[in-house]
C-alpha cells in the first residue's frame, strides 16, 4: 500500500475533510497525485456521502494513475474502520480495489461484495468477530502498531537521531453527579431513544410485499437502512454523554427534519435527511444559527432556490409503500421528541457535569493553560458561552482568557492555541466520570468531554 523506499512522488497540499463535502469542491488540482494519504478514514464509511464521491473522483482522475504512470496509491489512517457494520470497511476498502471484485483474488477472495455478505452474516447470526471473519482480507490490507509492539519490536527506534519515547500519561478521574443534571431523567432518555422509529431513515422497511422486485437488494438495503438508523441513536446518546445543550440540538433538528418531511409526505413527496440539508442552505443563515423545532416547509417553499431543489429531486412512487404507516410513525417520532425536548429544557440550568468542571477550573487548574477537547463543536459553543457569562465564577477563577477554536473559526485563528501560556502547564490528564456509570467522556489540562 505505500510507496516503496526511493520513489519520489508527486505532492500536493493536503484538504480538510470538509471540503471534499462540499458541492463546490474541485478534485483536479488533485488528479495526477501519485499516492492520497487519507487521515482518520472511518470518515469515508459512507459510499452516498460528498465528501466520499469526491475522494472516489479524485482516485479514478487521469486513468487512476499518478504523474508517474503507476496506479494511484491509496493510504488509509483509522483507529476505528468499522463503526456499527463492516460495510463500514467495505466502502473504504472499495477506494483502493475501484469495485474490482476480484481485486483480493490471491488471497481467496472472487469477488468482494459477496465476501462481505457472507462476513456480515455471520457475524450477525453465529456472532463471530469481524475479525476472525475478515482475517484474510486483513492480512492484505491492514498495519496495525500499537506502543507495546512498538517498544518490544523496535526498542531502538530513533525519529530524526532521537530515540523513540512514548510519554507517560497521569490520568485522574473527576467524578460528577449524574443525577444532579438529569435528576432521574437518564434512564427514560435512553429509553425513549430507543423507541424511535426514525422512519425517514429506513423507508425500505416500509415498501409493501407486491413492489419488491428483488427480494435480495431489499434485504440488503433493509440492513444496510436499519445500521443508520441504530447510528443516529448511538449518535444520540453521545451527543447526551457530552453535554445536555448538545443533546438537546441534536433533539430539535431531528424534530425540525421530521416534522418537514412529514409535511412533504403529505404533498407525496420524499425529502431525505441529506436532501435536507442541503435544501436548508439556501435559506439565509448565520453559520452559527441553528434551525428552530418545527417544519421549515414553508420556508423552504417561499426561497425560489431551495423550492427549486426540492422539485428536481428524483420522484418516489409512494404507491409502494405503506403510507399510513409510515407517516404513523413520522408523526409518533415527532411526539416522542417534542416531548423530550421539553421535558430537558430545564436540564442545563443544573448541569452538574459543567459545574464540576468550573470548580476544577477555578480550583486545581487555576493559573494553568487548559486545553478543552469535545467530539462535538455544539458541547464546545455552549461551555464557551457558558464560561464567558458566568460572572461570578470568572471571578472565582481569576478571570481567565479564553479562546474557542472549532470549525466555524477561520483557519488563521487555531494559533492562538500554539501561543505559549504565560503561567505555568500541566501535563497531568484528569478523566470525567459519572457516579454509578463507565464514562466516555474526560476532562484534562488537556481536557476532554
């Protein structure tokens, strides 16, 4: 998969993963590369995505080879390839083979689709690990290397003329009380998550017997619907684990979907969620203003653009679904989240989790530059704004500079980071936890949640 030693390749400059998800984005700068190095791969899991099309683009530009006439180099960088199903991995795999089939064929593999096929059952019905049953195809593909097989197989590794040291980390776990920002919520949260039909999602599951024309796709695309769907639940709950404000906007724009595909039900048309978001840009936005709960059909309707979308999307024959049903459970989601919504309302005005961290901030960590990571940029907003309007608490903490760098800032501004701190640092790690449950989440000077 790498280039071997005493090649010279062809660079370009490297792009965020953002920008291949763009409408705009143009591959052929990129076209004669001879290796594409993709960081954080388990990003391209989905073959339907932008930013996904466009790597596939940028691979198959000029013949699929480089600037030196060879095959195109693809390189692949995930700590997690295989998210929630080993379609997962088979997409990101499907870069490199360019839907070869017999691309593996020396290593046993005829054809590529139906070997997933058979891995995915079987991990579903004997419950074998994904990888027992990928094990040949690993064997082609993947370099893992960990610390310990580092130090014990490379013991005299140098990078540079230094030796190869891997830093001891001090990890200190803070606790926080689940129940003083829940207040007995949580388990009804997750309860009511799990509830959710998320219909939109999985509308396969509602096509009736009589238009099934191919009862194998439909089982696969079944499958491969019910997988999102029990994503965006999961998604959901991390969203929860990392801050109520983040749950609780993950909530209304669900709501606000559901409640605008509902509406084009109704007039018999399908809008899907990516069909949706993408409709929601033409309507004039603040990058940091969020769509309010409820239907934007209207809206969408009065902007000549976004109705203009909307009308050239491809027609669904809705005589092949079970309409009632599906907008019976459209319309169940939509009570189920308007009621979780509500009912977590006054959730952030206690949230012990954000009051554990400003009693650290302004405690232990005092004088210190911290660093606050969080997987998602709306957990990010809201402690920012939170931190910055409590008065009392600035005080208590010395008045502290702060400085929030997400994907909404300019890529001019992410020095500010690298600024030396003008008192001293730690490197101590300090990992968040709830009473009573394991915990993802963590807090550092580096700090996590």
């Amino acid at each position: 998969m790498a280039a071997r030693t005493g090649e010279r390749h062809h660079r370009r400059p490297g792009g965020r993963h953002e920008e291949l998800g763009r409408d705009t984005f143009d591959a052929s700068p990129y076209g004669d590369a001879d290796v594409i190095l993709i960081d954080e791969s388990h990003n391209f899991r989905n073959d339907k995505a932008n930013r996904y099309l466009a790597l596939d683009t940028m691979i198959q530009l000029n013949g699929g080879r480089g600037r030196d006439g060879d095959h195109k180099k693809v390189i692949l960088i995930s700590a997690t390839p295989i998210n929630n199903d080993l379609y997962d991995l088979a997409n990101q795999v499907r870069l490199f083979t360019q839907s070869r089939p017999d691309y593996f064929r020396e290593a046993g593999i005829g054809d590529l689709s139906a070997y997933f096929r058979r891995a995915r059952r079987m991990v579903k019905q004997e419950d074998t690990s994904a990888g027992v049953v990928l094990f040949n195809l690993l064997e082609e593909v993947m370099v893992r290397n960990t610390r310990p097989y580092i130090r014990a197989a490379y013991p005299n590794a140098t990078i540079r003329g230094k030796p190869v040291a891997f830093p001891n980390r001090r990890l200190h776990t803070v606790t926080y009380d689940l129940g003083a920002t829940y207040g007995g919520l949580y388990d009804e949260i997750v309860a009511a998550i799990d509830s959710l039909s998320l219909a939109p999602y999985k509308l396969e599951a509602y096509k009736k017997k009589s238009a099934i024309r191919n009862e194998e796709q439909h089982k696969f695309d079944e499958g491969r619907e019910e997988g999102l769907v029990g994503i965006f639940k999961t998604r959901f709950l991390k969203r929860l684990e990392s801050s109520i404000e983040s749950f609780r906007l993950s909530l209304r724009r669900a709501l606000t979907f559901e409640e605008t595909y509902k509406d084009y039900l109704l007039d018999r048309k399908v809008v899907s969620s990516k069909d949706f978001q993408k409709a929601i840009r033409f309507l004039a936005r603040d990058e940091e203003d969020d769509v309010g709960a409820g239907s934007v059909a209207d809206e969408l309707d009065a902007v000549a653009d976004a109705k203009d979308y909307i009308e050239s999307l491809p027609t669904v024959d809705l005589n092949e679904y079970d309409l009632r049903k599906l907008t019976h459970d459209v319309e169940a989601d939509v009570k189920l989240l308007k009621g979780l919504y509500e009912r977590t309302e006054l959730l952030a005005a206690k949230d012990g989790k954000l009051q554990r961290l400003k009693e650290l901030l302004a405690g232990d960590l005092k004088g210190k530059k911290v660093l606050i990571f969080s997987t998602f940029k709306d957990t990010t907003r809201y402690l920012h704004r939170r931190l910055t309007e409590a008065a009392t608490w600035l005080k208590l903490a010395d008045n502290p500079h702060m400085r929030r760098i997400d994907s909404g800032n300019h890529p001019d501004e992410r020095g500010h980071i690298t600024r030396p701190a003008s008192r001293s640092t730690s490197s101590s790690a300090r990992t968040f936890s709830r009473k009573g449950r394991p915990s993802r989440t963590a807090a550092s000077s580096s700090t996590t949640t």
